[in-house]
C-alpha cells in the first residue's frame, strides 16, 4: 500500500464521542465548510447547505433530539448538514454527494487533530432539528456532525475505530 | 483558512477525463480501495462492494454504456463501486456512506497523482453493467469511477476544477 499524509488522514479518521472543553474556533469551522464546498456532485450542482453551531444552548437543544445527546451535550462545535431540495438534479446521486461533503468534512477535522462525530441517527427527528435550526423549508436534514477537540487519550475521547471488512469481501470482481 | 496535505488534496481534487498509457497499478488500485474500506458508515455496515477493471477489452464494454465512454475508453483503470442491498440497514444513510466511500476513492487517487472522474449517468444503463461486471444479484451499480495517469498539463488531461458557491450561500445559519 502506498501511504502519505493524506491517505493517513484517511486510514485514521474514527469517530471521537468526548470532548474537552477547549473551542473548535471560528477558523477551523471555516475550513471544515471549505473542505465541504470543494466536494464533487452531479452536475456540479452542489446540494450541500450547512448550519454550523457554536451556542452551548444550541448544542444542547439539538441534542434533545438523539439518543446519542451526550455527545453534542459534550460538543463544542456542530455542523448540521442539509439536502437543498430545491436545487436537486437525482435525489440518490446528490445523496451521494452529500456523502462525500460530510466525509471531506470527517477527513479535514482529521487532519487538524479535531474530533468528529457523524450522527444519522438524529434523523428520525429531523423535522424537529430542522426547526430548531431555522433553516428554509426546502432544506432536508441529512445528518449531524458533532465536533470538539479530543481529550489525550482514545480512551477519555470514547474513540471507536472499529474494524473493517477485508479487502477480499470488498472486492467481488477483478477484470 | 488552515492548510496542509490532507486539505490541500481536498481542495484541489479535480476531474480528470483523459490520462496516459502508464497502467495505474495493482498497488495504487489496492490503496485506492484501501482508502474506500476505511470510510464510515451507520452501524458500521459497510454497504460498499467494488470491481476493479484494468483490462482494456472490459473497460472498453463498459464504456459502451455510457455517453461519457470516451473517458473510460481513454483511462487504464476503473473501479465500480456497488451497493450490497442484502446489507442495507437505511437506504438514505448507506447510499451517503457509499457517497464517503467513493469520496475517499478521489481524495486518495488526487493525493498519489492519478487521475479520476466519477461517473454517475452510467447509471442509466445500470443493469447492463451489473451484467457486464458480472455481479450477484443483490449488487446494485452506485457509480463507475475511471483512472488514470494524467498528462503533464491539465488543458492535455481536460481537467474541470468547476468553480464553487460561496460559503455565504452554502452556509444558511449559525448558532
């Protein structure tokens, strides 16, 4: 395998579920909404619309909305994502997209030491969060990325790297 | 803005549509689904499944199925990326994971120097390559993913880096 310091950020990215108390900071948000923006969709036609959270008392309204509330309690930093419907050209393709936004996002926040967590689960309320944050209602929740930097150690960050497939399931065909 | 390898890959990660002889490599190929293995997915399903085309004979079939084929006709390599439905836990949330999954496929093809372009109106002739790859019944075409060694200059390669909207229209509130 070939490595660098790119594919690292890749092979290393987990889910970090603690936080310390220290700020995400304005410009590592920026960055992460950078690194978002600059993802591929069909047509370029990017769907991708963000509300990033900062507000201690946003955090913990939306975090009424989950199961998994200790992390955005324990978050400094959010960023919800969003499917504009309006601009929409194929709903799973620009699904997709929304895929590879958020995961630029997971990636970025990697690479400069910030931990990330992708909550899915929140959308069983997504109308409620959608509420919560305001947006128009042409906007679809698509997911939640909870954000903070990480304590020391993985396990005072709750990091969960669990394990992957081998390649050998993965791959079903070679030509 | 915070800059170093890892953003800098995904802020300048492009389509490329045309590429050299150079074949990309068994290693480069399998770093590339190295980097897919590791993308997230709800519950850790990882509903990805990929076949890896480096013969010119399959590439040039599958090509047939696009009206992009000049891409696949041009490049060495491609990998397509399929859905395992009988591993499906939420349609929506598998069908973003794949979208990370390919996501990491270009991050990484951008950070070793190949060349890549994500083609997705071949899914309009998505059962005919199923057929062509050979694929179980239960795999459903998500997106073909061309590679290549690019040429020296981007003007050679067609290389789009498609302009982007502002990060005031895409981010739509802040708490």
């Amino acid at each position: 395998m070939k490595l660098n310091e790119t594919i690292k950020s890749i092979l290393e990215r987990k889910s970090v579920r603690r936080y310390t108390d220290e700020p995400v900071g304005e410009e590592t948000l920026s960055t992460l909404v950078e690194a978002a923006r600059w993802a591929p969709s069909g047509l370029n036609n990017q769907p991708w619309r963000f509300v990033t959270i900062e507000s201690r008392e946003k955090l913990d309204e939306v975090a009424g909305f989950t199961k998994y509330a200790k992390i955005l309690n324990n978050s400094t930093a959010a960023i919800g994502v969003f499917l504009d419907t309006s601009t929409i050209y194929h709903r799973e393709k620009d699904i997709q997209s929304i895929g590879a936004a958020i995961e630029n996002i997971l990636i970025a926040a990697e690479a400069l030491g910030v931990g990330a967590c992708w909550l899915g689960e929140i959308l069983n309320r997504r109308e409620e969060v959608e509420k919560a944050l305001e947006v128009a209602p042409t906007l679809e929740l698509m997911a939640v990325i909870a954000l903070g930097h990480p304590p020391e150690t993985d396990e005072g960050s709750n990091a969960a790297r669990k394990g992957r497939l081998p390649s050998e399931t993965l791959i079903v065909g070679k030509f």
